[in-house]
C-alpha cells in the first residue's frame, strides 16, 4: 500500500511528577471514583446524569453515525451486485435507407440482468480510506468517554459547592442567631442605662450585616441546584440539605504511579486516533497519483419477446476491466497529498499538545491538593481558636469586663474563619476532583512490594 504505516511518536515525558504524593491514604483501583465521597444523594445524581444528560447523548448519535461511516467506507472492498431489468416498445421510420418491407417499424425488446463491479485495490486506497474511517470511529468513542468524563467532573464540582454552600448557610444561621441574641441583650442594656445607643447601633447593623450575606449564599444555593438540574437532566430534582463536613477525603494516587498513565486519558487517546486517520488519509491522497482499475461483469437475458426470456440462446454476458491514469491536472492530485500531509502534522502537534496539557493539568491538581489540605488544617485550628476567642468575649461583655466592640470584633473573626474553612474544604475537595479528571477519571497500578 501506498502512503506511510502509523508509528506512535515517542513523548519524552519526566518518569514522575514534579510534586511528591503522600504514600498514606492511596487508592490504587478506581473507576467510579465520585463513589469514594460516600455521599449517596451524589451516586444518584451521577446515576441520572449518565442516561439523562443532552451532551452525552449527543455523543452517543456522533458514534453512530462514525460506526455508519465505517460501515460504508468498508463496503467498498466488497464487489456490488445490481439487478436491473428493462421492456420497451419503440417505432422505426418508415421513409429510411432500409425500406419498410424489409424491417419491422415496430420493435419490441426485453433483458434482465445481473452486473457486478469491483475496483482492485492494488495502491490501497480503500483499505486506507477503511483505516482513516475506523480511527475516525474510534475516535468518535474516546470523544464521548471525554465527554463522559467532563460531566462527572463539573458535576461533581458542582454538588461540592452546593455542599459548601449549604455548610456556610448553616454556619451564618449559627452566627445570625448569636447576633439576634446579642441584639436583644443590647436593647436590654439599654434600657437599663448600662450602655448607650452606640452599641444598639453597632449590634444592628452586625445583625442586618449577616442576614444580607445569608440572603446571597441562599440566592447561590438556587443558582447551583439549577446547575445540577441542567447537569442530570431531572427538571424535578430536589436535593436537601447536607453538610459539607460529612463528605468523607477522597484517597489519593499511589506514590509510584507513572508519567505514562496519561496515555491513556481519553482526550488523548482520542487526539491519536485522530492523528492515524490523517495519517492513512496520506496514503489515500497517494493512492489517487496511481491508475484506478474497475472489473466490471454482467450476466442477463434478453429477447425481442417476453415469452422467449428464457429459451436457449437469449442469454447475455460481458466482462470489462477499466484502466484510468491521471496524466495532467495541474498538479492538483499531489496537492491533495500535500494537503494530507500538513493535516498529518497538525494531527501531530495536537497530540503533543494534549499529552503535555494533561501533564501539566496532573501537576495542578496535585499541588493544589496538597497546598489546599494544609491550608485547610491551618484554617481549621483558626476556626478553633476563634471561637474560643468569641466565648471569652462574650462572657466578659456580658459580665461588663469588655466593650461591646470587642466582643463584636470576636463575632466577626470566628464568622470570617467558619467561611474560610469551609471555601478551603470546598477548594480541597474539588482539587481531588481535578486530580481525577486528570487522570482519565482514575488510575489502575501495581504497587511494587506491596
């Protein structure tokens, strides 16, 4: 065959990441990895997501029509067979050359017959057009996978922020009643002579300050749930309240998982597959520089009566074999070749580009994992500390020990390290979900020593 074999191009890609994996806490056999978040209303959410979603099925109709294409392409190594029969009646001139006595003006005629035709692939541009065409199909798989994959990730995302969100709606609600409580406190103080209406002021405006940021977290909520009705194709969906806190930490890659698991991403699995079929598309634009040869056959009968169709003597046959050869057209055909070759090489760079995207795309996710749990940790040991800090404020506000703006400042910094610690979990937690999707939605590696 004519045009080049496909030969996979060497990648130099670093034996191991450039951030180090924690060796506790690994997983080494994932598929359905959003399942490790132990959160149930999230399984059935992915379940509806997976037969509902319009993006997929989308990809789906793709696919079929990429397995229909094949199907046609590789028709064409297979001889066709047409059947095709034919009655007419017609009336010859009677002033002609040959006079009337001696020839019918009216004649009549009938033929059946079956022919065949077949080109002979001697350059290979069918079986090149097949190879181009099944790659295509493949690819056409790879690309749903990917688009698979992208909607668990956004999916999962999504329900992390709904989640987050729901734990800092609760948090606030916690924070607004101390500030409802505290408010009723000053109003008492003040009428009592105790304090004067700058602190009554200062507790109202705490208050209204609170309730104005629950009121956008609960407009956020609506804004998400929306996202993940879109999401999972459920124009029903209801999903209540949960804690963000009750999500368990997803398990991390082992230490020793190789560079070259990207190759099996299917972005670029699906950037290769695109890469062969230009590549056997060379070879079919090569194939066109070369004569084109047909056998064609037929075989019938045919007869001047309908009734003699299939008396001895009406059979009919004929056997070709056509030869075409391009001798001038301007140079068009290996420009077709040129063509072909230069989508070769963006094909090329493509799937150079999509490997070390998804190098560097695993490099994130682990970095922001490993930065985010530590920030969390720090966060976590603040909210702790605030706290503290604000029953210590209160109890001396209210034992008269400590101004009002005092205490009021310990309000706002246990409230300001809740939400940070909750956005930095969140942040965590979609930080694994990036880790996944980098990953082609998970690993499958054989621990050494293990």
């Amino acid at each position: 065959m004519v045009g080049p074999d496909y030969k996979r191009p060497e990648i130099n890609l670093p034996n191991a990441y450039r951030q180090e994996i924690n060796k506790d806490n690994v997983v080494t056999d994932l598929n359905m990895w959003w399942k490790l978040y132990q959160d149930p209303a999230l399984d059935e959410l992915m379940d509806k997501a997976l037969k509902k979603n319009t993006d997929i099925n989308a990809a789906i109709a793709r696919l079929e029509e990429a397995d229909a294409y094949l199907q046609q392409i590789g028709a064409a190594l297979i001889p066709s067979v047409d059947l095709t029969s034919q009655g007419n009646r017609t009336k010859a001139t009677e002033n002609g050359i040959v006079p009337s006595n001696f020839v019918k003006p009216f004649r009549k005629n009938f033929n059946i017959q079956l022919g065949t035709s077949f080109e002979l692939d001697f350059w290979g541009r069918l079986r090149r057009a097949k190879e181009s065409a099944r790659a295509e199909y493949i690819s056409s798989q790879y690309s749903k996978d990917t688009v698979v994959l992208s909607l668990q990730s956004t999916l999962t995302s999504n329900y992390l922020l709904l989640r987050s969100i729901d734990s800092q709606i609760l948090a606030l609600k916690d924070n607004v009643g101390y500030r409802k409580e505290n408010l009723e406190l000053t109003k008492k103080r003040l009428e009592s002579g105790l304090i004067s209406a700058l602190d009554l002021h200062q507790a109202e405006a705490a208050f209204n300050n609170l309730s104005a940021q629950l009121s956008d977290l609960i407009r956020q909520r609506e804004v998400v749930s929306n996202q993940l009705i879109l999401l999972s194709g459920d124009m029903n969906l209801n999903i209540p309240e949960n804690r963000l806190d009750a999500l368990v930490t997803p398990p991390i890659p082992p230490a020793n998982i190789p560079s070259s698991l990207l190759e099996s991403r299917p972005d670029v699995k699906e950037a290769e597959q695109i890469m062969i079929a230009a590549n056997a598309n060379i070879g079919v634009a090569k194939a066109a520089l070369f004569p084109n040869i047909i056998l064609t056959a037929n075989f019938g009968r045919e007869s001047a009566e309908l009734k003699n169709i299939n008396k001895t003597g009406s059979d009919i046959w004929g056997v070709g074999l056509g030869l075409t050869l391009p001798i001038f057209d301007s140079g068009r055909a290996q420009a077709r070749v040129s063509q072909a070759t230069a989508k070769q090489k963006q094909a090329l760079s493509y799937y150079e580009s999509s490997i070390q995207n998804a190098f560097k795309e695993v490099n994130n996710a682990l970095v922001s994992l490993k930065e985010y749990t530590e920030q969390e940790n720090d966060l976590k040991l603040t909210q702790d500390a605030a706290k503290k800090a604000m029953d210590i404020a209160s109890n001396r506000y209210k034992a008269g020990y400590s101004s009002y703006l005092e205490y009021l400042d310990a309000q706002r910094v246990f409230n300001d390290a809740s939400i940070a610690y909750l956005q930095k979990r969140q942040l965590r937690l979609i930080a694994s979900v990036e880790l996944f999707k980098s990953f082609g939605g998970g690993w499958l590696v054989k621990l050494e020593n293990n």
